[in-house]
C-alpha cells in the first residue's frame, strides 16, 4: 500500500477510514520499519501466523461486522519459492481450532506464490473456514467456486492497483530487467487502476459460504463482469 511494497500508520488509516475491518499482509510487510511498529500496535493489521511467535504482531484477530456478527480472519504465507517458514497448513489448522471458539465465521488470506499450495490449503480447510482466498501473485484466478463442505475458494484474488503494468509496476522498467538481466529500478505503475475481489455469501450460524462472485472494478466507477 505504501508506494508499492509495505505499510504506514497513514495509509493504513487512510483504508480504515475508507471501511475496510482488517489488512491481511505477507512478505512485504517488513519493508517498512513503521509498519513493524504498527503490527504491534494495531490488532487489525496482522502478517503471516507461521511466523515465528517472537516476529512482531499476530497471525489472526477478530473483528464484529456492521451486523454485529464476529468475524475471524487468519493469515498465513506459504512456503513453495518463498521464505522457509513453518507449515501453514499446521498454522492454519492452529490458529482455526482456535477461532472457532468465538466465531464459526473465518476467513483465511493465503499469500503464497505457487498455485498448488493455495488449492492445497483451500481443500485442507474445506469444512472448517468460510472462505480461503489466495494472495500475493496479483493475477486474478477464474476458479472461483464453493468447495464442496462449503467453503469459499480463489486461487489468487488479484490486485488492487494498476492494471496496464507487470504485476503493479512499470512496464518497460520490468522489460528492460527481463531483456538485460541486471537490477533495474522498478516503478509503481500509474492509471487503469482497478480493485480486484471476491464476495462471498457466508451463513453466520454455519459459517459456510453459499454463494462466490469474482469482482473486477474498473475506478472510473464502472464494473467490469467477472469474465471481462
């Protein structure tokens, strides 16, 4: 959020006062010393639960909606190309015995780089979680779906950002890196910004979703269908 990688307290509140409940994160979320100080400070914004417990913040909280209903969100980062961390899917599994105990309303930020580890964790958590939407690789999937003991799944749920770009940044700067081979500065992309995202339907007595819909909003205030 913080000029492409990271967080600050500023814009941190600036999507607070926007509506947003809670900032999952994952690796980028240490680029920012006072975005480490705000995972201490700030139960709303969490990073990855199989980091180290001694790694500042929390790997999950709960948050009330606007009905008053307890909503646990959990996030976790997975291991395939990435950091060496713990399991997720036993952090996972850890964190959401633990939830449950408040809420049967859960939903689970999977910020992982290879595909097949977030369908893995999606059918490992099939059942147990609302909803288990994938991160991190900022191209929207098209496998939406209930999973079949109800819940929600993505694969990846895309970017918020600018969309004519390599994944947020400049094109040509991500060509030249590419075409050369040596470190280019990377740019923040600018225009055709778009919010990529998934609504899910959740039955707050279960905790199971009954409906997903892929979103693709284009920010001059038009919506794009989910197969444009």
């Amino acid at each position: 959020m913080a000029g492409g990688a990271g967080v600050t307290p500023g814009t941190a509140d600036e999507l607070f006062r926007a509506g947003v409940d809670v900032l999952t994160s994952g690796n980028h979320v240490w680029r920012k010393k006072e975005g480490v100080e705000l995972l201490k400070m700030d139960p709303r914004v969490i990073r990855p639960a199989n980091y180290p417990d001694s790694a500042p913040g929390s790997g999950s909280t709960v948050v009330e909606s606007l009905s008053g209903q307890k909503v646990g969100v959990l996030n976790v980062m997975g291991r395939v190309f990435m950091e060496p961390l713990d399991c997720p899917f036993r952090a996972a599994e850890r964190e959401v015995a633990r939830l449950t105990a408040t809420t049967p309303v859960i939903i689970v930020d999977m910020h992982a780089e290879a595909t097949s580890e977030k369908v893995g964790i999606g059918w490992f958590l099939d059942g147990r979680v609302s909803c288990v939407f994938g991160t991190h690789t900022h191209i929207p999937t098209a496998d939406e779906r209930v999973l079949p003991k109800g819940t929600g799944f993505i694969t990846d749920i895309g970017m918020t950002g600018p969309y004519d770009s390599v994944i947020g940044r400049k094109v040509d700067q991500i060509l030249d890196r590419f075409l050369k081979q040596i470190p280019v500065r990377s740019e923040v992309a600018e225009g055709n910004i778009q919010l990529h995202a998934l609504v899910v339907d959740v039955n707050e007595k279960t905790g199971k979703a009954t409906r997903v819909e892929r979103i693709k909003r284009v920010m001059d205030g038009t919506v794009a269908g989910a197969g444009d």
